[in-house]
C-alpha cells in the first residue's frame, strides 16, 4: 500500500492537482470554511484516525483483494471509507449516505485532499435502501453498516437486507453490521434466525473488536448468503 501511495504522490503531484485527461476529474465547487479546518473529524465521539483500524479488521476478516467490490452503508464523512477506497481498484467501493453535511466533507475535502479522486468511488445520497442506482451486473464481496441501523426503524433495516441478499457474493461475500443487532434480536427466540434463513442469509457469529485508539470495544456481527 506505501508503494501506491508513492506512486499516486508522483503521478498526481501530491494532493489534488491531477494532469491530462485526469484533470477533468475534479470538484467544481468550493469548499466550506467549516471542512478546511476538519471540524468533521470530531462527529464520531472517537479518534478520526480509528478508521484505518476498522479498515483493517473488515478487509482481514472479509478477505478481500484490491478487486472486489464494497458498500458501506452510511459512509458519512470517509473514516473508514478513505482506506478502502485507497486499497480497491477505481470505482469498486460504493457508499449511501443520507446527510448532506457528510457528503459535502466526503466529496468536497476528503477525496481531493488525499488525492483520492482518481478512485472515482460511487457515493450518492439516499435514505431509502434503495440499491439499484449502484448498477447491476455485480455482487459484492463486503457490504458493512458501522452503527447505522442503530438508527433506522427495523422495518427498513430488513427492507435493505431483502435488497441487499442478491447483491452479496454467494458464500464468500460478507455483511457486516456494528453494535448491536436489535432489528433482529426484537424478533425473539428463533424468529431472527427463521427471517435470515427466508432471505438467503446466515449468521456466522460475533467479533470483538479492539484497538490502542478506542476506549471501548466494538462489537461486529457477520452474516453471509447461503443461497446461489
């Protein structure tokens, strides 16, 4: 990774002043004051550079490659996102993200600032589950939500698993959600397991996640699709 680094740094000139066809690929629009200084850096209530750590738990335990292909769901701002778009080939990391602010930060600073744009990640706005806008023609081998549904009504939560089942790399392909799973542990007794299976899913257990840079631990549940 430190050798595509250097090789990005060369090729476009350190940050964001790309060359060429390159050069095209640009944001048009001026970036708030409020971005400059990164105050964005401050929403999560943990260390900014903790993502590259979330990174490196969700590529290691989904075994993915530069080639495959990634959602995340609420990328918000690029924490942890920026990591994976730096790995993958260009256009394969996709993101729905809801809040206009956390777009802005991730399009307008982010990308450019660590020359990112080149990658030309797919991130639209959306509240909805709504995947079709990503394409089709695909499946993914890592969809992760890090603390999303905690606050989405589990109605929706379980339209998007519905959604997301056929979008998923059968077997080998992973979701993976943050925190806690209560749209499914609601359900009582067996029911979760009942719905999942209806879906194509299955739940493959619990990781304990920790890190010098948090001051708690974080909890990650692992589903996969049974179902060619």
């Amino acid at each position: 990774m430190v050798g595509e680094q250097n090789e990005r740094v060369s090729k476009y000139k350190g940050i964001s002043h790309y060359e060429e066809e390159e050069a095209k690929n640009h944001t048009s629009f001026p970036c708030p004051g409020e971005l400059l200084v990164e105050e964005h850096h401050s929403n999560y209530g943990e260390p900014w550079a903790g993502g590259r750590d979330v990174f490196e738990f969700l590529a290691e335990n989904s075994h993915i490659a530069p080639e495959s292909r990634v959602l995340e769901i609420g990328c918000g701002t690029l924490r942890v996102g920026l990591h994976f778009i730096q790995y993958l080939k260009p256009e394969h990391f996709h993101c729905l993200e809801r809040d206009e602010l956390s777009l802005m930060a991730a399009l307008r600073y982010e990308l450019p600032s660590h020359g990112l744009l080149q990658k030309r990640p797919l991130i639209l706005k959306g509240e909805d589950m709504d995947f079709t806008r990503f394409g089709s023609g695909f499946t993914y081998d890592l969809i992760y939500a890090s603390a999303v549904f905690l606050h989405m009504p589990d109605k929706l939560v379980w339209v998007g698993l519905e959604r997301l089942v056929d979008r998923l790399k059968p077997l080998d392909g992973r979701i993976f959600v943050s925190h806690n799973v209560k749209f499914c542990s609601r359900l009582g007794g067996d029911e979760c397991s009942k719905r999942l299976k209806s879906l194509g899913l299955e739940y493959m257990g619990k990781h304990t996640h920790d890190s010098l840079l948090f001051n708690h631990y974080e909890i990650w549940f692992e589903f996969r699709r049974f179902k060619l």
